[in-house]
C-alpha cells in the first residue's frame, strides 16, 4: 500500500506541475469495469506430473473501478482499484500398489484486492492499449475436493503480497462528449511465486501438515528436487463505463485550474 501511495503522489504532483505550465491535462474521468474471466497457478512441477490434469477454465470475476487524467489527446494514467476472485482447479489420479487407483477434483479459491497504476493509449478510432503494474492483497483463501475435508489455509502459506504485470487492450462501442463504454481485454501475469518456498519459510502450515501429499489423495507441487515457482495469470473480458467529469481550463484570471462540469 505504501508503494501504491508513493506512485501515486509522485504522479499527481508531477501531473499538477506540467498542468499549470502547459496545461497538458484535458480531462479527468471516473469508471465503474467489471470483468469475467479465467486463471490459472503456472507450475513447472505439476504441468510435468501425469498423474494431474490442469483445468484451464476457472471462473474468475473482478468489479472495482478507476480514476483516470487524459493527458494531450492520446494519453492517460489511472488508478484501479478491483475485488477480484480467481482460483485453479485440477483432476488427480493416484496410483495404488493394490491396482484400485483412485481420482478425485481438487479446487483452489481466492479472493484479493488488486490495485494498479497504469498507462493507457487511445486512438482517434476509440480503440487502446494499456500497460502497468498491478499489486494483489490476498484476502481469503479455501481448498477443495472429493476425498478430504480440509481446513482453511492460513495467510502465512501464502504469499499474501505480490505484483503483477498487467496489459489490456480494447475498443469503444459506444462514444458521446462525455461518456464511453469500451469492451477490452486484460492480462494479468506474477513473475513472483504465489506459495511460500518451504525451503524459506518451513513453518508454512501449507508444507507441514503436508496436505498436498499425493499419496493420502492430496497434492503438494513442491515435492520435486527442484522447487518450481506457482506463479498466477488471469486472462478477463472487460466492460468499462468511463464517464468525464472534469478538465483543466482557464480560469478569468487566466492561470489554468481544475474545473467540474455542471
């Protein structure tokens, strides 16, 4: 959060400085976005093993929204803030030395608040292109499946504090003076693992209690020699209603000031 705040101050200072010199900013907006998707925990280790079978759509929903400056004509920087919730699920096949294999569905729940700081371009046609950081608070978590009743997960199995890279990109369907819908597309993708290296952090409950052992019909991803990272990536359709409430303008004194529309 703190990050998010110093980002957030060094632009608005900077922002305020180039207005007043050459009142580059033209408008200011506000817009509600939600999104429906699907996400996925990316591990080496599990893509590897053939006794699990990744499933690649999990409904994942994100609502938030964002404030945003237009810089020139084709710029502009916002701030997003979203409740976001996405997860991963899989099929698992466990091998007995009796022959009676079993299999059961394994599902992994998340909730988190995702807040970026990103840079969008826009085209005389209505289309853009935006990139930027993004950083997930985890809020809640919950596992699932068919053969165990387990416990809920506890924060310091986690890591609970990440960033991610984000890039989307989309079209206006509908454009007035003031008002835009635009249907897009976004990416988000971690570099940084999302469970906690046992070699790190041994206290984990998550690694302890060893409830991803496969052969007690659990799974634990790390189990492998080489430790693979889980790194998380979501893929959303966006809808986003951008409504500009304010621009800078002259005021009858002649130095340029914030100013809301009637």
């Amino acid at each position: 959060m703190k990050k998010i705040l110093l980002i957030i101050t060094i632009l608005a200072l900077f922002f305020n400085s180039e207005a007043q010199k050459s009142q580059m900013i033209k408008w200011l907006r506000i817009a509600p976005k939600a999104s429906v998707g699907t996400s996925m925990l990316l591990n080496s280790n599990t893509f590897a093993d053939k006794s699990i079978e990744e499933k690649y759509w999990n409904m994942s929903t994100a609502f938030g929204g964002s404030l945003g400056l237009g810089i020139g004509d084709y710029l502009e920087f916002y701030v997003e803030s979203n409740f976001v919730k996405f997860g991963q699920s899989y099929h698992l096949q466990v091998e007995r030395t009796n022959g009676n294999d079993e299999s059961y569905h394994k599902s992994l729940a998340f909730t988190a608040l995702n807040t970026g700081v990103l840079m969008r371009w826009i085209t005389d046609m209505g289309g853009y292109f935006e990139v930027g950081p993004t950083f997930t608070s985890l809020k809640s978590t919950e596992v699932k499946n068919d053969a165990l009743v387990l416990e809920k997960p506890t924060f310091e199995d986690f890591n609970h504090s990440y960033i991610n890279l984000s890039v989307g990109f989309g079209q206006a369907v509908f454009r007035s003076e003031r008002l835009f819908v635009l249907v897009g597309a976004r990416i988000n993708f971690s570099p940084v693992s999302f469970y906690l290296p046992r070699d790190l952090y041994p206290d984990a409950t998550y690694f302890k209690d060893d409830i991803y052992n496969i052969g007690n019909l659990r799974y634990e991803p790390n189990t492998h020699d080489v430790q693979g990272k889980t790194m998380p990536v979501s893929g959303f359709l966006t809808l986003e209603v951008n409504y500009t409430f304010g621009f800078w303008g002259n005021a009858r004194c002649g130095r340029g000031r914030l100013m809301f529309f009637q």
